[in-house]
C-alpha cells in the first residue's frame, strides 16, 4: 500500500504547478505550495502515509462537519436541520443564495460558510469561549489527537480581513437566522478554522465518519451511527462546494475540502484518508489532492457508486 501511494504521488506531483495559494486570508501564503502528503487510516488499525504527510496546516473549511457534528450532539438533528437547510448549494463556499428578497434556512448549507457561521450559534456553552473550546475538544477526540490548538497567526490573519464572511454573518443577522453578537460568532468561526492539523488527524477524523462514529483502533463510539449518516450525505453533496459534482463522478466519496490545502475523505466502512498540498483550484480544492483521490480511487475500488 505505501508503495502505490509513493507512485500515485509521484504521478500528481505536477498537477502542484496548476494551483494557487489561497492569498485572500495573508498569513496562508506562506505555505510551501509544492507540498503534497498522504495518510490513511485504514479498517486493519493500521496508519499508512506518504510525502510530506507529516507537515501542519490549518483545517479551515474540514472543520465544518466537525461544527455540524457538535451542533448535531448537542441539538439533534429536528432542531440543526430547521435552522440550516441540506440542499447542494452549487455555489462557491463564500457565495450567498439568495432568492425572491430573502433569505431562508434551506438557502444555507452547513458545509459553505454562511450555513457555518450559522451553525456557531447552535454550539451549547455560556459564552463564545466556551462553545469553541467544546469544538476543539471534539476535534481532538475526532483526530485522537490531545495537542492540536489554533494556529494563531493564521487566526488573527483571517479576524483582520475577513470581511466577506463578516458581510455574511451580518446578512444572517438581518434575516433572523442568527441572534447573538455577530463579532462573537465570526470569532468563533476564524477559530475554528485556524485549527492546526496535519494529515494523519484528517486520515483519523475521515475514518470515524466512515464508521459512523467509531474511533479507530479503540472502536470506542463518540457520536451516534444516525448522525454519521447525516453529515456524510451532506458531506457528498457540497464538501466540494460546487466542485462536488465533478468529484463525485471522479473520486465517488464523501469528503470535505479547505483553503488551507487539506483535504478529508471518507471511505464508508473501509478507510478515512487525508491529504495535504496547498495549490489551490480556482473553487478552492487542492488540484494535486482531488487528482491522488481520483487515481487511489481508481485503483481501490473506492468509489460507492
Ligand atoms: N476560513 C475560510 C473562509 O471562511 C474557510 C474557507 C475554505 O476553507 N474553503 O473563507
């Protein structure tokens, strides 16, 4: 197996060169944009990887389902499906669907931004702080990981210039669907996706969702099998943004993309894989990723459909 990651990854090495470094949070430019690794955390308990798999880099949108699952948890999914709708959107992740005048809970999805930041607000806890602790604390069980934290450059980068997701936030605000201080929830949300992880923690988060909330290794059961379901329904839809049809077609799994260059698939039962390489395509997938997913699907049958 770690024979044909080394070939895969030597045949995607070029497709590095087609990509961009996302410029628009500052700090993230400072990655090394020739970067590409590998780790899959398989059904046999065993970690396998490649490439410079062992590199950190912030989670950026892969937290997304992570929030979707902690609102999941602490909400159950009547109340989490009122507040933010399922459908695919087909729209960039920073995009508004906005139709007829308004704006209502199906036009947002949890795993593009608006349907996010919404989600923040669905998170128990008395204060901000509370809530985004109780999110990385998920997240750390998730990885099996107790040492991620925020990578604060990154962090204060994205607080600065956000303002798109700002405007987003705002436009939340003015429709209903989010009560509470919108600076506090944003906060929440740069947070969040500061999150500094490397592959192996993508490999081990992607594997509980393949086994509907078991752990690996310890089998131990952190979220219920129904809310698996969920997410990764909503994960094969949108985790893509609008790139998710196409990847559908090509890879055919579950997964879940970020600016920061990770990528997070879900292999039902069988696998949870992360990628890292930060060149970007123009919708903010890592063009190396999407093609070591295509040709590793190709060859283990992984695609379920
Ligand atoms: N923090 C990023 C943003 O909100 C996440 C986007 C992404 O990873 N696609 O713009």
């Amino acid at each position: 197996m770690e024979e044909l990651l080394e070939k895969i990854l030597a045949a995607c090495e070029p497709f590095v060169r087609q990509g961009k470094l996302a410029d628009y949070i500052p700090e993230l430019t400072k990655a090394d944009p020739n970067d590409l690794g590998i780790c899959i955390q398989s059904s046999d308990g065993r970690m396998r990887h490649a490439g410079d798999y062992h590199k950190c880099f912030t989670i950026q949108s892969i937290v997304k389902p992570i929030l979707l699952l902690q609102a999941l948890m602490d909400n159950g999914i009547a109340s989490v499906r009122q507040k933010v709708g399922v459908e695919a959107t087909g729209k960039p992740f920073d995009g508004i669907n906005y139709t007829e005048q308004a704006l209502l809970s199906d036009h947002i999805n949890p795993m593009v931004n608006m349907g996010a930041i919404a989600i923040c607000t669905m998170i128990q806890g008395r204060t901000y702080q509370e809530k985004f602790q109780r999110l990385l604390s998920l997240t750390k069980r998730l990885a099996c990981n107790p040492d991620l934290s925020v990578n604060e450059a990154v962090y204060l980068s994205e607080k600065r210039t956000g303002n798109k997701n700002r405007a987003l936030a705002y436009l939340l605000k003015t429709y209903g669907m989010i009560e509470d201080d919108v600076e506090q929830v944003l906060d929440c949300y740069f947070r969040a996706c500061s999150i500094q992880v490397n592959c192996s923690d993508l490999a081990n988060i992607g594997f509980t969702l393949a086994n509907h909330g078991r752990l690996p290794i310890s089998g131990e059961r952190i979220f219920p099998s129904e809310y698996g379901s969920y997410v990764n329904a909503i994960l094969m839809t949108c985790g893509m943004y609008d790139g998710s049809g196409e990847f559908a077609v090509n890879v055919g799994v579950p997964a879940k993309s970020g600016v920061g260059g990770g990528i997070m698939a879900v292999v039902p039962t069988r696998m949870g894989i992360g990628i890292f390489s930060p060149a970007l395509d123009e919708k903010g997938n890592s063009v190396a990723g999407i093609q070591v997913l295509k040709q590793l699907s190709q060859k283990l049958y992984l695609s379920i459909f």
